[in-house]
C-alpha cells in the first residue's frame, strides 16, 4: 500500500481516540552506547496506571508493564530494550522501564501503538525515513502533541535526544511569545548577588503560561502560574527545601481555551 494512502487511512480510523497518554519521542536507530527507546507522556490531568498496558506493531502486541506504575499528569515516561545500558548513557535519568518484550523498531518506516489494559488504542504513530533529510542518530519528537502523528510534520528530528523532558520542537503556533531566564548561573545563598532567578515570560494572546522546573533526573522541582509578570525563583522546591546545586530546566508549557499547547525550554544552572 502506499504510504500516503496508508496515512489517510490511518487517520479515518481515528487515532488517539484516548489522548490521555501519547507517544512523545522515539529513538528507534539504537547503537551499542544507546539502545532503542520510546517516550510516552501523560497528558490528562490525572495519575494513570499503566498496569498491563501494551505496544503493539501490527499483529504484535507486547506488555509494558505487569504491576502497578503510575504516572503523574504531565509527566513522562521511557519504555527501552535495556534499562541499565539507557541510564549508563543518561545517569540521571530515572523514569524508566523495560517492558518484559521488546517490539523492535524499524530504522526505517514503522508503525506503533500504545494500547490501554482493556487493548483499547490510546494513541498511534508513525514515521518514515523518506520525512527528514540527514537522519542519523537523532531521535525523532513530536511537534504537536494535540494532533495524530502521520504526517512529517508532525515530526522533528531531536539532537541531542531528551528522554523524559519537553520536547524542544514543540511548533508555536502564536507571535509575541518567549521566555527568558538569569542570571546563569544564579547563587540563593543570601548574599544579595543574583540571589534569585528571574524568569520574564511574553505570553500571546489567550494562552495561559505554567512554568515548571526539572531537574536533569527529571523530577520535577517547582511549578507556579505565570502571568506577564516577572517571577523569581528562590532555589527552593514546591515543598520549601533548598533544590540541589547543578543544572535545572525551565519548562513553560502555553496553554489555550481549546487546549493546544507548546513549550518553551530552558537550561539554567544553580551554585550554593
């Protein structure tokens, strides 16, 4: 069947009829430092369990996970063929699992989908090669998370990958919008200099803004509302205790009536 076909046919079909999780990024060319992985996120706004949920490809359907593993709304989670060889090459990472089979993936063209305990279809992607032009270890993340991935434009090529973190290529569909942060470095430790980390967003006409900030272990340290207005972070988490020192993400996730987001990233760095 041809691809373009295969597409349209795909989208008749309804895909991500759920939403509430969605397939977010994919590293499908592993290497022998990085193996193959899949990056879901939960984007209702409630924990989900994904005991006994599936990947499927086609006729072949392989469980998650057997037990109970929440996921906390707007939070992400990586699914691997290898989870001590994916944290060797991210340290930090820590939200990952290793289902007990792994469906591979295609280098190439494929097709996958994230099916509830009850096998409904939650969500459904696919890619080809014959969409990017210099694709080599790159991962591929979604630039819309609102619409079905079948298209090359729902698609980026990542570099360097960012598993369990927002991705960068999220498409702004808005004019007038950013986010800018400093000092990098910032130093809480009272003395009066750069104490505080300013974060001044510019938020387009009937979004919302959330700025939310993770540590590169990706757990999430603070999240606060954000208008036109300046906020100043203070170095300490949402539960009062001073965030350790090193490197953090700004995240501002842009939020419309209807729904449609993006996001913005930002490295910053933290000294005591």
């Amino acid at each position: 069947m041809h691809v373009a076909t295969f597409l349209l046919l795909v989208a008749i079909m309804g895909i991500a009829a759920n939403g509430s999780v969605v397939i977010s990024e994919i590293f499908p060319r592993g290497r022998v430092d990085q193996p193959e992985w899949i990056e879901i996120k939960n984007s209702s706004s409630k924990p989900i369990d994904l005991k006994n949920w599936k990947l499927s490809k086609g006729m072949d359907t392989a469980v998650i996970i057997t037990s109970e593993h929440t996921v906390s709304a707007g939070d992400f989670l990586v699914l691997t063929r290898s989870h001590n060889l994916l944290q060797s090459k991210y340290p930090l990472l820590s939200k990952i699992v290793q289902p007990p089979r792994w469906l591979s993936l295609n280098n190439f063209n494929d097709t996958v989908s994230l099916l509830d305990h009850n096998n409904r279809l939650v969500d459904k992607v696919c890619y080809s090669s014959s969409w990017f032009t210099g694709w080599t270890i790159q991962s591929l993340e979604r630039s819309d998370m609102s619409s079905p991935a079948v298209t090359a434009s729902s698609w980026d090529l990542a570099q360097p990958p960012s598993p369990a973190l927002p991705n960068r290529a999220m498409h702004v569909a808005a004019h007038n919008v950013s986010l800018k942060i400093g000092p990098v470095p910032f130093y809480p430790n009272g003395d009066g200099l750069d104490d505080f980390l300013a974060i001044k967003p510019e938020i387009p006409s009937g979004y919302s803004l959330t700025v939310r900030i993770i540590g590169f272990d990706g757990h999430e340290l603070f999240r606060m509302p954000v208008h036109n207005e300046q906020l100043r972070w203070d170095g300490r988490c949402s539960n009062g205790r001073h965030a350790k020192a090193g490197p953090y993400y700004v995240i501002g996730e842009f939020v419309n009536s209807e729904g449609r987001r993006f996001y913005i990233r930002k490295m910053g760095l933290l000294w005591r």
